[in-house]
C-alpha cells in the first residue's frame, strides 16, 4: 500500500508537470518530460528495492528512446541486482556499441561475467575499464574479489581431483596436474592481492573491507591445504 501511494504522489506531480514545464521551457516536449518523469519513478522503485516496477518504468522510458545510454545503464544495474545476468550483459553490450570506451558499462560487463561464471572474461572487462579511469579503487576491488574466487575454484578443483585419487589403490604423492593447479591457484590469490593493495592505496577507507575478505580467504586457503594433504 506504502508503494501504491507512493506512486500516485510521483504520478501527480508528473501531471503538474505537463502544465507547468512546458510554459516555463517551450523546448521541452511531451516526450522528454514523460521520459524524465518514467525514469524518476524508476529511481524512486529502484530506492526502495522495488526492482520489477523500476525495470518496468525504465521499458517504459526507453520505448521513448531507445539508445539511451543513461536510462539503459539503470535496466541494466537492475537486471544484475534480479540475477539476470545475460540480459544485463546484452544491454551493457548495446552502451559499449555506442561508446566503447563507457568505464562504467566496462565494468558492469565484466559483473555480468562474474555472475554468469566467466572469470576470465570478466576480469578482461575490469582491465578494459581500468585502462580508461586506473585509478578507480571500486574496480580495484572488483578484479580482486574475481581474483579471489578464481583462486578458491582452482582450489575446489584440485581438493576434488585428490579426493578422487586417493580413492584409487596404488596411488600416492603429487601429480603434476595438481602441481600446476596449486601455482595456479596461488598466482590467482597473489593477483587478488595486488589489486586489493592498490585500491586501498587510492582509497585507504577500503581496507577495513578488504582485510575482512582477504582473512576469510587466507582461513580457506590454509583449510584447503590441509584437505590436499590429507588425501595425499
């Protein structure tokens, strides 16, 4: 009921809208105040965690435009929060064809990637986005916590394959393919954590969530090693 109200209150005001902008600014149409008005209540839903009436607001206001860059990047951050990963991807991906060089498109990709499982496609957005602003610490973070899942993954690999082999009689030792798993799960934490120490360089607030992360992680890997050992 709170939203319903809500809505016939932003409803209202558009109304006025139509009356008083339109004297005050001839240049601005019908159309552009229906669009600005669509995407205000789809802000407001998106601030209240309404996800489905935003994503619904910001249709709305594309069918008025449909190449809007600033209305397509909001359906997009709000298809990631609904876990609809490949459909944020193919609007991220109509942002890019207008303007490749889109920092906050570049990193919404690579989320899209993170969340549909594509690491390393994920983590080629981060640099791109990188590349264009180095120095944002938000995509620092971001490429180190891909980083980090990469390397607990790797891991998980490795603590299933000794789980397997030591089930088979006769075996015993190190593979090689395990080896070369460990090194590769150990580069993957190691690039975590020099993206982690340059965000918090840019940004020093972040170290308080950054330590929290990496300490999680190092228990897990510790734990880890010690279920490899244990099955060798």
């Amino acid at each position: 009921m709170k939203v319903l109200w809500i809505i016939v209150i932003l409803l209202a005001v558009i109304a006025g809208w139509f009356v008083v902008v339109p004297a005050l600014a001839p240049q601005v149409t019908e159309k552009t105040v229906m669009r600005a008005a669509q995407v205000t209540v789809g802000d407001t839903m998106a601030a209240m965690n309404q996800s489905e009436l935003a994503l619904t607001m910001y249709d709305n206001a594309l069918r008025l435009n449909t190449s809007d860059t600033v209305i397509l990047k909001k359906k997009g951050e709000m298809l990631l929060k609904t876990g609809q990963s490949l459909e944020a991807a193919k609007i991220y991906e109509q942002v890019l064809s207008q303007d490749n060089n889109d920092p906050t498109a570049l990193m919404r990709m690579g989320d899209s990637q993170v969340k549909a499982g594509n690491l390393d496609a994920a983590l080629s957005y981060y640099d791109a986005a990188l590349t264009i602003t180095p120095n944002d610490s938000k995509i620092l973070m971001k490429k180190g916590d891909t980083y980090l899942l990469m390397s607990s993954l790797e891991m998980e690999k490795l603590q299933a394959a000794a789980k397997a082999l030591a089930q088979q009689p006769g075996t015993a030792g190190y593979q090689p393919a395990s080896s070369a798993g460990q090194v590769e799960s150990m580069q993957s934490y190691q690039n975590a954590m020099t993206a982690y120490q340059k965000a918090m360089q840019i940004d020093p607030k972040l170290s308080v969530f950054i330590s929290a992360r990496v300490m999680s992680a190092t228990q897990n890997q510790v734990a880890s090693y010690q279920d490899l050992l244990n099955n060798f």
